[in-house]
C-alpha cells in the first residue's frame, strides 16, 4: 500500500465513493465541473462519458468520486485496466477545492486498487504546461517517458492529392490484420484495443509502383475521423495514405491524439494540413 503524507482536514475528511455509484450524467458533469478552468478545456456529457468508458477499459468499480462531509463532490478519478497494465484518467478537483490534497489521496487510492487488480505497471497523460500535476505525478514515482502530440486537421478538400500509388480499402478481416502487425508503439488512446473497442474502424493500403506499400486504419464518426494508426516505410508514403484518406472524407473534421513528438510522419501530417494543439507527456511507473 501506498502511505499517504498528512492530509488536509478535507482530504481525511473526505470519502471516495467507487464511480459504480453514480451516472454517466452525473460523473460528467463532476468531470466537466472539475475542468471548468482547465488548460485544455475538455467538455463531457453522459453519452461521451459512456464511450470513453468503454473504449478505453475504464474499471468503474475500480474509479472514485471523492465527496465532501456534506456528500457534495469535490473531484473524480478514473482508472483503465488492461491485464498487467493500469492507466490514470480523468482526474480532476474541483477547483475551489484544490491544494486540499485530494487530488493525492484520488492518486494514492487508484494505484492501490490497480496494483489489487494485478497491474504491475501504470501509465498517464499530463498535459504539457499543467506544472501541479506534473510534479505531483514526479511525487509518486512517475517517469516522463515521451511526449505526445494533439493534431487536428479541419475539413476541406486535400491538398496534396493522391498520386502514383494504387488505394486497396480493406474490410474488416484485412483490417484486424494490420493492427495485428503494428510496429509502432502506441499510448493508450490509440491502442489497438481502444481501436477495437470504439469500432466504426476504416482502412486502406496503398502500393507504390516502385514497390512501397503502406496501411492505414482509422475511425470514421458521425462528424469527425479520429484514432489512427499507420504503418509505412518513410514519410512519402505517410503521406499518400493520409492524402487518401482526406480525398475519401473531405468534410469531415479530424483529431488525432497522442502522436509521438519524435514521429518520422509528423511531417506528412503537416503536408496535408494538421495543426498541433497541444502536447501531453506520457509518464511511467512500476507498481
């Protein structure tokens, strides 16, 4: 078990009720009232809170809501599950309510439950310039492991049309395939099974007349593409497959989350018209 340092007259006063006992609804507007100034503002509803919850493993059993003596809410805190692995999400202190240490007992509270659950690793996301909680992350043991950018492309017609290379779209079997034989090492969110989870997945592979080939499986929403994962051999080819994919859905918004800072694709990103938003620092621990 994690020891905790004394905590405030509200953090031992306070009771962390498992997430099991509250609402998609209620657990977003929590969510969304403890991000209310947030960096990166980042709105929730119940139905958002319902898919984030199940693309990426959210254990809400797992996940606590810390509550004030009066039973009024004073931050959240979810935990991921994947077999060994543990992630913290959406944490979150209402901000009237911060420098009260219950944003470290929400810490202290989900590594033990993960390391209950068998996790022998954890993992988060904290957003670059989000100073308090980086250093309170660097307190319990966490490691800045790489940082991840937040790219968006708005729609509109391509820029760099497709040219040279021949376009394959894949079905579902095909599609299983490549994420299968991913090389790259993705965070979290654009993990092969947050791919899975969230469904809608299109993809298609483009072959080179000198004989490059390359794949690309994404997500394709109501309004907007999302969760991407690529496999080329150099940049030229990114780029064709990405040019590909704008030529199929021009009006469709994009955002892409948690490409690595150090990506050999960046680039192609940016030749057809991706904007970086912001960046995140992915962090490690050994439980």
């Amino acid at each position: 078990m994690l020891a905790a340092d004394k905590p405030s007259d509200l953090a031992a006063q306070s009771q962390f009720i498992p997430a099991t006992a509250f609402d998609f609804d209620r657990l977003a507007k929590i969510y969304s009232d403890a991000r209310t100034d947030y960096i990166v503002p980042m709105p929730m509803n119940g139905r958002r809170m319902q898919e984030y919850v199940r693309f990426y493993d959210v254990a809400l059993d797992s996940s606590f809501v810390a509550v004030d003596p009066a039973s009024t809410a004073t931050g959240i805190g979810m935990l991921g599950l994947r077999k060994e692995r543990a992630w913290i999400t959406r944490l979150g202190i209402m901000p009237s309510q911060r420098r009260n240490r219950v944003a470290h007992e929400m810490v202290i509270r989900l590594l033990n439950t993960a390391r209950q659950r068998g996790a022998t690793c954890a993992q988060l996301e904290v957003i670059e310039g989000n100073e308090a909680a980086h250093r309170l992350f660097l307190k319990f043991g966490f490691a800045d492991h790489r940082r991840l950018l937040v790219i968006r492309r708005p729609p509109g017609p391509i820029a760099a049309p497709v040219a040279g290379g021949s376009v394959e779209y894949l079905d579902a079997e095909a599609i299983d395939a490549c994420l299968a034989a991913r090389r790259d090492t993705p965070s979290w969110i654009d993990d092969t099974a947050s791919l899975q989870n969230a469904g809608g997945l299109h993809g298609l592979r483009i072959a080179m007349p000198d004989g490059r080939s390359g794949w690309i499986v994404y997500r394709a929403a109501a309004f907007q593409l999302s969760h991407f994962a690529l496999d080329a051999p150099d940049p030229e080819v990114a780029t064709q497959l990405l040019s590909a994919v704008h030529s199929q859905h021009p009006q469709m918004d994009t955002k892409v989350e948690n490409l690595a800072a150090d990506s050999p694709f960046w680039g192609a990103f940016q030749q057809v018209g991706y904007v970086e938003t912001f960046r995140r620092i992915e962090m490690l621990m050994v439980l």
